[in-house]
C-alpha cells in the first residue's frame, strides 16, 4: 500500500459492495445481506467491509486506521467523544451464513482511561470493562498465543471486572504482547487473532467436517457501535410476525444496552418502549417481508432514538399459522401469485392446525412406540377392555384402548375411547382405519408392548403400567408417553379455509371422503369433501347392530336367514337416509357388503384365511339376497329423500372382484333391486354400478369389468396386501420396519402406494378400462388416498378423484394442488416442499 487514498479502496462502505462488482465470496454472506438492506432504503449501522482477499492487511495498524477514520466519517462520530463516543464492533462473515468460525468481536475501542466514563454513559456498570476484559482475552489466545488457562486463572482472582481488565492487561504485556491503547491498534491486533484463528488447524478441521474448503475466504467488517444514554439507545430482537396469530404485527424485545454486551441480565422491554418508537422498525419488517417473500427477524439497534439494522433474515420455518397467514398476506399484496401461496404451505402443517398437539418439551421419555395410524394427541387413562373405556368415559374419564388388535365388536369402546392403542396391525388394518375415520388418535402395531388384561398391568421394555394410570398419546409421531403431557387443542382458524380454497383452484382432482353414516359424512361435507368416495356398509353393522349382521351370517336355515335379512335391511334403511341426507346433492359411493367373516365372527368363521376367503362379492354369490336386500335398502332412502327435494348421485360399488363374471352377477342382482323399488314406489331411481379394483386380477381385467362397470375405485389397502402377499393386518410393525430400516422398502406400501408394482397395476387398468369406455370414472379409496405422496402418484395416473377418511380432507385437497403443480412443472416441486 502507498498511500491513505491507496488504501482507502480496500474498505467497501455497506451497500457499495454490489455496485463494486463483489460478490458472496468477496463480501460475505454479511457484507451481502447489508448491501440488500441498503438497497431496500432500510437504515442500516455505519460499517465497512474488507473483502476476503483484502482481509489479512486489516492487521497492519496504517490500515487499521484508515478503517478507523472512514468508519469515523459514516456514523460521524470520534472515539473519545465526551457525549457522543464511539466503540468498534469487528466480524466476519463467509459466503455461507454460520459456516466455520463466529467471530464477533463488539467493544474494541476502549482503554482504561475512556472505560469508566462509557461506563458512566451507558449507565450499567462494569458492563464496558466486561467487554473490555473479553476483547484482550480474544487477542491474548488467539492472536499471542498466550493460554487460555492464564486468563481463566487471572479472572478467578478478580473480584471485579475492572480488576479483571487490569489483570489481562498485565498479563499481555508479561507475555511480551502489551494490549495496544488506540483504537487502530486494537482493531489491528483483533483482525490479525481472527485470521490466525481461522487459519488454525482446528479451525481447517471444522470446516473439513462441515464439507467446507479449507481454504474458504473470510470478509472482515467493520462497524461503528454509538455508545449512548440507556434513555435513548437499546439494541434487540424482532420478528415481522406474531406467532400467536400469525398476523403482521412485530414482536420482540429490546434492552437499554450495547448491542452484545453479554454482561447485562435486565430481562427485554416490550416494544412500545422502544426510544423513537415501533414504527420504523414495523416499516423495515414490512419492506423485508416483502422483498424476502417471507417472515423477517432482525437484529437493530437505537442509537439517540434513531434506528439501525445490523443483520436481517428470513425466518425459514415459520409456525403452520403464521406461514397460512403470511402466504394469504403476500398473495394479496400481489408479490406472489395464488400457486405459489399454496405451494409455500406444507400438508404437515394442515396436520398440526387441525389435530391436537402433545406440548413436549424435549425431556419426555417414551414409554412405547408404534405407527403413527392417526393423527393427533390424546390423554387418558388406560383402559385394557372395550367394555372397561365404555364405563369409565360414562363417568366421565378420559380413556385411552390398549389392546392387542381391535375388532368390529371393540367399535363401543373405540367410540368412547379418546384415543387408540394396538399392539398388532398395521396402518390399514381395523383399528387403524376405523380411527382414522372418526379422527380419534391411534398408534398402531407397538409390538413391544405386553398385556396382562387378567393382572390388569401394561408392560414395555420393562416399564409396566397399571389399568387406569395415565398416559399420552402422539398418533402422528407414534410415541406413548406414561403420565399426562399438556394437550394443545386445535385452532385451525378461517385462514386455513381461505388458503384451502385457493388449493381448490389450483388442483385437478376431486376430492372425496370415505364415511360410513352421516355424521361422517357431514364432516367430511364441512372439511370440503366434493361427495363420498367409500361408504363401508359393513360398518353400519358394528357395535350395537352386529348381532343383526351375526344372525344373518349364522343363519341355520333360508327362512331365519330370510327375517335376519328383513331386520338388516329396515335397519340399513336408516342408515342410508342418515348418509344420503348429509351428502346431499352430491356423488356417493356406497360399497355393498365386504366383511372378511373373522371380523364379525371370529372364531366362528372357520377360515384359516379370511381376508382371502368368503369376502366381498363372493359371500354376495353365496347368499344371493344380500346384495339385493343391501340396494333396495338403498334406492328406498333415495326415493325418500327425493320426496324432500334431495337427490344425492348414487354409485353403487361391488366389491372384491377377481372375475367379470362376479361383477356381472352383482350388477344384475342390483338391477333387480332397483326394477322392485321402482315397481313398489313408480320412481326410477337413477344410480350407477361400478366396482372396486383392488385384486391384482381385475386391475388386469379392467377392460372387461369396464364393459359392465361405469367406474372403477382402486382399493389400494387390499391391492398392495395382494400385489405383494404382505397380510395388511401382520407384516407392518415388525416386518415393514425391519424393511424400512434395511432399506428394502423407503417407505411402508400401505402408508405410501407404490408406483413401480402397484402403480404399474393401476396404470394398466386405467388404459384398458378406458380403451372399452373412453368417459369412465376412476378414483381411488384406500387408505393411500390421503397421503400427499399417493396423491401426486394419482394425479400422475390420471385417475379423477382421490377419496380418503373425513380428517384428511383438508390436507388431501392442499397436496392435490401441489401435485397438480408438480406435475404440470418441468422440475420436481415437491422435493423441495417437504
Ligand atoms: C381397500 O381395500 O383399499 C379398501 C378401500 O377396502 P377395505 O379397506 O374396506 O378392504
Ligand atoms: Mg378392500
């Protein structure tokens, strides 16, 4: 360097960086993010950077001073200032933020002479020596080499922190390293410790482990820190939005300190305190928020009641209510468009809005752990029998079912119970979707877990519990907790709805629900379900109605078979008008009887294999009335209903098919119904027939079951259980997590559908049914048909509609917008969604 002026071009003033022709790698991820503060109009603290291939000559004292003399023209100020003085702040930055070592050095600057009169200024005492004591300590260790230890040694005989001061002085100067008395040579010095200390083999180490260069190049910068009264200076924190509501509305706190200044404990002040007032910094955070297109926190400072910012990010995950609010803001504004508010938004979140929420802090220790079956928290007490949560919630307990898998005949006790836990059963196995349809918690398959129902004790990994002690459940991580943890009820809000709704336009697919009677349906309804997509009739016949159902499967003889029929079918009726009135002028789905027979009777079913035996559409070929018993029950509702002005779109499903010829059969038995219906009432009930995909055999065959059927619902539960011989009730707890864990499978087939074996399958199907009926509807109503993945397979396939249980309708409908988007996008959206 030759001369002053020479020297002088090293020092980027902030905001000039850019406009010099630096980049990240020259000015740090700092010196960047002020010169975009700057150019945004925003306040920002007097500073200088020194690029990083300029970084190393900040530690000769001539230019020490040149940075100290510009630096003294910015904030137009002098050290030594009686009232108005000044102290020099020296970081560093890389191209990355937080990569490598921090170094933040506030208070270089004060000398012994100057320190009890900052001190006097600021009003806290000892705090300037504190700052004081930390910079000779920095430049002591890292820049002389004199060991840590001396220093820790020196401070424990110090009774004050001037005395400390005093001590580390003395010190430096033993070790042949006097702590300079100016300014520059403090700044000299302390740049000279950064870059040694960065050069460090430690340092080179750490960045070898962060994936980083060795060599990385690390910008200095320099800033003016305006020393002030408590009255009208401060330095803190503040966020553009309130987490409380999500809303615009700055929150944070300041204190009446030096920006850094370790030593003071005082607790924040509320912003309305702020010297000057709040509202420049509400404008900055506004201009940030929408330059940023997110939420902004900074870091400011008040100097003589006027506002500085010294860094500014973008909040990168903001809480579920905060980011809906903020997206909706942004839309509005007009910075972003409607797809793109959609697109910022997580499924994940729509989850955590809608479903209670376990308050953990951290320290929990679990007691068991399963499938996440269904979402959602819940505390309660154990309750080991249906019969056992049945009358204890009556006396108002809260209950949570531990048994080792549910069945139809446990509905009673799932009803009154808060939340579910099963040791055996997969995600789609009866415990799981019966939850999942009345939005009750669940954890499923937590195969660790013991009963003793006789002793009444529930053990895991040693731990036992007794019936009626407390526990926590989290159905969406799977966890159980023993005692009570706080429960955070859901506050979904109406922005979700509004959010939803520009969801609704941006997505393809139709989203349905499947509900089994009418206060489902009426969810579902209410969560923006566009109709039903699966009514299970064999649900209708669970808890108080299975000995109708079991009557009529154990019938000895055709005529008490007959009366069972008469009774199912009068009760059937009621529910039909239950759900038809719920959905209202809207398609359902309802799906004549599948129940594998072991649900309903056990022991008696004597089938070694139900779930492959008489199920489905092959009991309906068997008991040939049932079907037509089940569909007149069903036209005669309509016809009910229609009197009254409502005229839901039937679409009446066979399920279990193999063979066209089953479907044939059951679509002329149901034929049959509708023709008595509409002989006995003189109303042509208008209805469609379709079937269920959900055997590998009619996904291959669809084209013929097409010929009858005109639509198709893939039922993925019973497919992937078929297309891999995994039994959807066993393989999951322990099976597919070996799996998982091996990496065999990324992901459980029954939570995520597989788009390679059970994907091809449905693709296949989907080409040949349209061969034969170009206009037929396909939808899908397994479990897959809430999981944002499995949506994005099926808008992939093209299939017209997804259905899933009520509580994931809302999530449904946000992923079906954002597969719309990715599939219609040239690069894949959802990557980097989640
Ligand atoms: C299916 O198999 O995907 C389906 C929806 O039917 P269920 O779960 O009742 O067998
Ligand atoms: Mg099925």
């Amino acid at each position: 360097m030759t001369s002053t002026e020479t020297v002088s071009t090293i020092f980027v003033p902030y905001g000039q960086g850019r406009g010099r022709g630096l980049d990240q790698a020259e000015l740090g991820a700092h010196g960047v993010e002020v010169d975009r503060l700057v150019a945004l109009g925003l306040p920002v603290v007097p500073g200088l950077t020194v690029p990083a291939s300029h970084a190393a000559s900040l530690a000769q004292p001539d230019v020490a001073r040149v940075a100290v003399d510009l630096l003294q023209q910015l904030a137009g100020r002098k050290f030594g200032d009686a009232t108005h003085p000044m102290l020099i702040r020296l970081l560093a930055s890389t191209p990355q933020s937080g990569a490598g070592v921090r170094a933040d050095l506030p208070g270089l600057g004060i000398t012994a002479a100057s320190a009890p009169a900052l001190d006097e200024i600021v009003g806290s005492e000892e705090a300037i020596y504190e700052f004081f004591a930390a910079i000779i300590r920095y430049v002591g260790e890292h820049g002389a080499g004199i060991p840590g230890d001396d220093f820790a040694d020196a401070q424990f005989t110090a009774s004050s922190h001037a005395e400390r001061v005093e001590k580390f002085l003395e010190l430096s100067s033993a070790a042949g390293f006097p702590f300079p008395d100016d300014p520059a040579g403090q700044l000299a010095r302390a740049a000279e410790a950064t870059m040694r200390r960065w050069a460090s083999p430690r340092a080179r180490r750490l960045r070898r482990g962060q994936g980083l260069p060795e060599q990385l190049g690390l910008a200095l910068h320099v800033q003016a820190i305006r020393v002030g009264a408590p009255e009208t200076c401060g330095y803190g924190v503040a966020e553009s939005r309130d987490p409380a509501t999500g809303a615009f509305a700055p929150v944070g706190t300041f204190r009446r300190v030096i920006s850094h200044m370790a030593a003071d404990n005082r607790p924040g002040e509320p912003l309305d305190n702020l010297p000057g007032g709040r509202e420049l910094l509400a404008s900055a955070l506004r201009t940030l928020e929408l330059h940023m297109r997110g939420a902004a926190l900074v870091e400011f400072e008040v100097r003589d009641a006027e506002l500085a910012l010294l860094a500014a990010r973008r909040v990168e995950r903001p809480a579920p209510r905060t980011a809906i609010r903020l997206a909706l803001d942004l839309a509005e504004a007009g910075v972003i468009d409607d797809v793109t508010a959609v697109g910022s938004i997580r499924t994940s979140d729509i989850e955590t809005l809608l479903h209670p929420q376990l308050q953990l802090t951290g320290r929990e220790t679990e007691f068991a752990h399963g499938l996440p079956a269904a979402a959602g928290a819940a505390v309660g007490r154990i309750a080991l029998s249906s019969e056992r949560a049945v009358e204890w919630s009556e006396n108002g307990d809260p209950v949570i079912l531990v048994a080792a898998e549910t069945s139809p005949g446990d509905l009673p006790g799932i009803l009154a119970a808060k939340a579910i836990v099963t040791v055996r059963g997969g995600l789609a196995a009866h415990a799981a979707v019966v939850a999942r349809g009345l939005g009750r918690p669940a954890v499923c398959g937590a195969t660790a877990i013991r009963i003793d129902r006789a002793g009444g004790t529930v053990t895991c990994a040693g731990q036992s519990l007794t019936e009626g002690e407390l526990i926590s459940i989290d159905g969406s991580s799977g966890a159980v907790y023993a005692g009570a943890i706080h429960v955070v009820p859901p506050r979904p809000g109406g922005d979700l709805e509004t959010l939803l709704r520009h969801a609704d336009r941006v997505r393809r697919l139709g989203i349905r629900a499947n509900a089994d009677n009418g206060r489902d349906a009426a969810l579902a309804i209410q969560n923006g379900a566009e109709g039903v997509g699966l009514c299970r009739t064999e649900h209708q016949f669970l808890g108080d109605r299975l000995p109708l159902v079991r009557r009529y499967l154990l019938a000895a003889d055709a005529d008490e078979e007959a009366a069972a029929l008469v009774e199912l079918a009068a009760a059937q009726k009621e529910d039909f008008l239950d759900l038809l009135a719920a959905t209202g002028n809207r398609p359902v789905t309802v799906r004549l009887l599948d129940a594998p027979l072991h649900e309903f009777l056990g022991e008696e079913a004597q089938e070694v294999n139900p779930m492959l035996g008489l199920r489905g559409v092959r009991l309906a070929l068997m008991r040939t009335e049932l079907y037509p018993a089940q569909a007149r029950a069903l036209f005669s509702a309509w016809v009910d209903l229609a009197a009254a002005g409502v005229t839901p779109e039937l679409e009446v499903m066979v399920p279990l098919v193999a063979l066209a010829g089953e479907l044939a059969s059951a679509a002329e038995s149901i034929h049959r119904a509708a023709a008595d219906v509409e002989a006995r009432t003189g109303v042509s009930v208008p209805y469609t027939v379709g079937t269920m995909v959900e055997t590998p055999r009619a996904a291959l065959i669809a084209d013929q079951l097409a010929g009858i059927a005109q639509f198709l619902s893939f039922g993925t539960n019973d497919l992937t259980q078929l297309t891999y011989g995994f039994s959807r009730d066993d393989v999951e707890a322990q099976l597919l997590t070996a799996y998982t864990e091996q990496k065999l499978l990324p992901v459980s087939p029954f939570a995520s559908l597989d788009p390679d074996g059970v994907g091809a399958l449905i693709r296949t199907a989907i080409t040949q049914a349209r061969k034969v009926r170009p206009a037929i509807k396909l939808g899908i109503c397994g479990e897959h048909g809430g999981d944002p993945a499995s949506i994005e397979l099926c808008e992939r396939l093209g299939l017209d509609y997804v259905s899933c249980s009520p509580s994931r309708v809302p999530g449904a409908r946000l992923a079906a917008a954002h597969a719309a988007v990715a599939v219609s996008a040239p690069w894949p959206v959802n990557a980097a969604r989640e």
